[in-house]
C-alpha cells in the first residue's frame, strides 16, 4: 500500500471542494424561466457541500497552504454562524 495515497476522505473532501468552487463561478442566466429554483437549489448545495466539508475536514485539522478559496471561506463562514469561533 503507497502511504502517500489520498484517504477515501480526502478524496470525498476534495471532490466537495471542487464543487462548490464550480458553484462559487456560476453565473446566473436571468433568461431562463426556471433560473430562481436553479438559483435556491445552487445555494442549498454550496451550503450542504460546504457543512460536509466541515464534517470530514474541520478548519483546524485542515490547513492547507495558499490562498483560501471562496469555498474555504464560505465554509469558514458557517463555522462562524453556528458558533464553531
């Protein structure tokens, strides 16, 4: 076994990531008729997707270098609003 290889958690925190980084660059198309349920279904996702980051991968355990991401951020954010600071 490599002990390098990403967790099974890992891998499910960085997929997370991944999509609510997509979600943080959607771009809302006014033109469509059902953009505002498209719109609350993006909101509750980026929120569920951003609590089970959290879950799997509290800030404290999880530093990572570099710049913080809007997604990092957004889940440092509901940390703060549920009292986690």
């Amino acid at each position: 076994m490599n002990d390098a290889a990403p967790t099974k958690r890992q891998v499910v925190v960085a997929a997370l990531r991944e999509l609510v980084e997509a979600l943080d660059q959607r771009v809302p198309h006014v033109e469509r008729v059902a953009e505002a349920r498209i719109a609350r279904e993006s909101a509750a996702l980026h929120k569920e997707a951003a609590d089970r980051i959290e879950e799997l991968a509290p800030a404290k355990l999880n530093l990572r270098p570099g710049k913080a991401t809007e997604s990092d951020r957004m889940t440092n954010d509901d940390v703060a609003s549920r009292g986690g600071r």
